[in-house]
C-alpha cells in the first residue's frame, strides 16, 4: 500500500491496520531472514538429490539437522515437507507395470520358512527378488537383487536384458562371495516362486553351500516384502532419473546406484543408519525393528487371540448348559 500511496506517512499506516512501527519492521526482518534460510535448505536439498534424485522427506530431516543448527533454527518435517512442495522438490512414486515372476514351470517349488523368522544379525537371511528397469519406450533392462534382510545391505546383484537363470545365478556368486570363510550361521534364501530361483542351477548353488531354500505361497509383495521395497528404493530414488543407451552403461548406473544406497542411504528401520555400517558392524546405535509385515501378524495375533476367547466362551456355555 505504501508503494501506490508514498504520501502516506508509515506511521498512518501502521496505526490504521493496529500495529506499531516496531512491530512492522520486525515482521519485515523475520519475513527477510525466512526467505534467506528458506533458500540455504533449498541449496542443500538440491546438493543431496543430485546424489540421491528421490530421497524423502524424513532422511531430508534427517541430513539437514547440522545446517538447521549452524542457522540456529529448527524446522519439523511438516514444514520441511510444505518447503518441498513449494518448490515442486517432492519425490512421487511410480506404479509397477512389467510382470517379471513367472511360477508355472516345471520345477520343484518349496516351503516357506521365512515369514515368521526374524534375523538377529547379518547373513541369517537373504532375500531375492528381480524387477525391471525401463530405459526407453517399449525398451527393458532386467535387475536381479540380493539382500541381507538384517542390515539391508544389498549383496549381489546383476542387470541384463533377459530374464534368464544366469543372471539370477551371477547376482547369488556375488552374494557367496561376501560370506565370511568361517561362517557357520544358517542362512536362508528367501525369494518368490519364479522359474529363475527353481532353476536347477540355482538351487545346486543353494545346495552347495547348505543354505535353506524358503519360497512365498502367495502372490502378495508382503511375503517378501523386504526385497519388493530394496527394489523400489533402487528404482525410484536412484536409476528411474537416468537413462541408460546401452547395457554398459547401465550396469555402471546401477553399480553407483547399489554403492549409494549402501553406504550412504539411511533406513528408518536401520535407526536411521547405513546398510553398509550395520552389515559390518560399524553401527553405533541399536537397530530397531519396523516391518508392516511385523505389525500384520500382531493384528492376526490378536485376531486369533479373540478367535480363541470365543471359542472358549462357547464351550464354557455349552458345559452350563
């Protein structure tokens, strides 16, 4: 108002709308240094996506923490949150599309020995999984990933441009070849029932080195949801912003994809740590555990414990009766 009537003194005008002059030229100050912290974060976010494109809003939170105390602020994920979609920074996800498990074949299949384990350290268990890559219209690369479901860690892992066993087996060696020499804890290998991980190779490899074949019974991603979220996380945070014109070059994007997420990606369900720092022992905070799939077989726990009160009631009514 002041810009399209300069003959008004400030004072008129601060006296009009019920404020004082001090009070105008500290909001004018507060709503300038705002501005100036608001664009240092937006600095810094945009440093950290060019390492990691589609990191979210609570490892944002997580990283910022020393800029937020070198500007003596402090700012809650809800706010970081309304800072990112300011300036179109939120991550979105993508949709699955392509089918990459195929389980009607002609080899054996086998139990589920997983769901209902729970790793207390690294190499007790691993999952597999394989997912796809689109590099251009009509135009797929194929990924084959192993995963400690303890640290997260990714393992072994592979890209190619079929769906052949071969791949799935190159990712497995890789994954052998971490184990420690003197490693005598059973481990099991969990993956779903796709013809890749029945193949007869596969399994030999498994057989070999005495390790538990376990497989899902269904086709819900919860049964193994673990290496259904590694994939994602590759994908959407890391290769979907590149597009890769040859196999070369896409298995270099991937092997920097796989060291990001290794060694620089935090987990909430790690204590917000690295897979890398807790698969070799580097972690300094206790891992917490936070799995969906944990919190769906308490809810069928206590399903079952209702299921069990009423069964119970009934009896007791028909001995009354």
């Amino acid at each position: 108002m002041k810009a399209h009537n300069p003959s008004i003194c400030l004072t008129s005008l601060c006296h009009w709308f019920g404020v004082t002059r001090q009070a105008y030229y500290k909001q004018k100050h507060q709503s300038a240094q705002q501005c100036i912290q608001e664009s240092l974060i937006v600095d810094r976010i945009l440093t950290i996506r060019k390492r990691h494109p589609s990191k979210g809003v609570r490892k944002l939170h997580d990283d910022l923490q020393p800029l937020f105390a070198d500007l003596g602020m402090s700012m809650g994920r809800d706010a970081l949150y309304a800072v990112l979609s300011r300036w179109s920074l939120l991550a979105r996800p993508r949709r699955k599309r392509v089918r990459t498990t195929d389980s009607r074949h002609r080899y054996r299949l086998y139990a589920d020995h997983y769901n209902g384990f729970v790793s207390s350290n690294v190499n007790q268990a691993w999952v597999a999984d394989i997912t796809y890559w689109s590099v251009a219209p009509g135009k797929f690369y194929y990924i084959s990933l192993l995963t400690d479901a303890y640290s997260r860690m990714i393992l072994g892992y592979t890209i190619a441009d079929s769906l052949h066993a071969d791949h799935c087996v190159a990712a497995l060696e890789m994954a052998l070849s971490s184990l420690p020499e003197t490693s005598t804890t059973p481990l099991i290998h969990h993956s779903d029932r796709g013809s890749q991980y029945c193949s007869d190779k596969y399994v030999s490899l498994l057989a070999k080195h005495e390790i538990t074949i376990s497989m899902t019974q269904s086709g819900d991603p919860l049964d193994n949801a673990i290496a259904e979220r590694v994939n994602g996380i590759i994908k959407t945070e890391y290769l979907d912003h590149r597009r890769a014109t040859s196999l070369d070059e896409a298995r270099a994007y991937l092997a920097a994809a796989v060291h990001l997420y290794n060694a620089e990606r935090q987990h909430l369900s790690l204590n917000m740590q690295t897979p890398a720092d807790v698969h070799y022992g580097r972690a300094i905070k206790p891992v917490r555990r936070l799995w969906k799939l944990h919190f769906r077989q308490q809810t069928l726990a206590v399903t079952s414990s209702h299921d069990t009160d009423n069964r119970l009631q009934d009896n007791i009514s028909t001995v009354n009766q």
